[in-house]
C-alpha cells in the first residue's frame, strides 16, 4: 500500500510527524532513513554525543536512546493492532522512561547498533503487514490509529529527531 494515511487514521496530536514524511511508501521511508541517520549521526564526534543545547534538556545520546525507545513501543503497538487485537492500548510515558535510563556505559557505537537492529525489526515487520493489516484500527490512549499511520508516526518522530540534532545539537 503506497500512500501516507489518511487524516482520519490517526490522532491530530501526530499530524505534525506524519505531514514531515515525504515518502507514500512506510518501508521506503524507513528504509531510506536508517542510511540518512546512520550518515549522519557516524560521524558525530565522540564529545556531542554527551552535549545537551540548554539546561533541562537531553544529551544527544539520551535523545537517540528516545528515538530507539518509541520506536520499538511504537513497533509493538502497530503489531498489536496489525493482528487485531482490538483492546486499547495504553500510553508511553517518555520522561519516566529517561528517568530510569542509565546511558553512562552507553557508546555511540552501541547505540547506532541498537538502532540499526530496531530499524531493521521494524522494516521487517511493515514489510510483511499486508493491505488489510495496514489498515486495520486500533486504540491508542490519544485516539484510534491505523497500523499504516503508526509506521508514519514512527519515521516523521524520527524526522523531528534528525532536525533537532542538526539545529541544536550539531550547530
């Protein structure tokens, strides 16, 4: 199925990520992604990896952790709905999930590697969803979604990730 979704597949809260994909294809999307990401964030210097743009806000390393993190909820939630399982899904607290995140052994190495695999996981599930499954509504605590728009929110999130590392991270 090669077109983004439509407005009705998803909570108005995700339109800000899924109007920044420009791809109609979630696979060439996420596809084209991962190369666009990994060419950008190898080569970062090992010291912007620690660097936060303002006080309160995260290190890049902990904001790509985040990216990896949503991802993968994301992922299962387009699973869930995806094989029908029709009971609503409960939401993703992204602040309790940084609190209890220990990134200090954490390397950009490790985590390009995390992101990759996750990529790749994704890649492979959105691959094998057929029209029906892509289709199909579930329940999100914001709203009801398609298991085509989250495939959307998961590349126009990465999107918004991209732009912020290259504005206020990398400037």
């Amino acid at each position: 199925m090669n077109q983004q979704p439509a407005i009705i597949e998803y909570p108005e809260f995700y339109h800000k990520y899924i109007s920044q994909v420009r791809h109609t294809d979630i696979l060439a999307a996420l596809s084209s992604q991962l190369n666009t990401t990994l060419d950008l964030l190898n080569v970062v210097p090992d010291d912007k990896w620690e660097f936060s743009y303002a006080p309160n806000k995260w290190t890049l390393k902990v904001s790509w952790i985040h990216v990896i993190d949503t991802e993968r909820v994301f992922a299962y939630r387009a699973l869930r709905i995806g094989r029908g399982d029709s009971t609503p899904l409960a939401s993703f607290d992204q602040n309790l999930f940084v609190a209890n995140l220990d990134a200090t052994h954490r390397t950009p190495t490790s985590i390009l590697e995390e992101y990759q695999a996750v990529r790749a996981a994704t890649i492979h599930l959105f691959k094998h969803f057929g029209n029906e499954e892509l289709l199909r509504m579930g329940t999100l605590a914001a709203g009801v979604a398609s298991t085509r728009a989250i495939g959307f929110m998961i590349a126009g999130h990465e999107l918004h990730h991209l732009q912020l590392t290259k504005e206020k991270y990398l400037s």
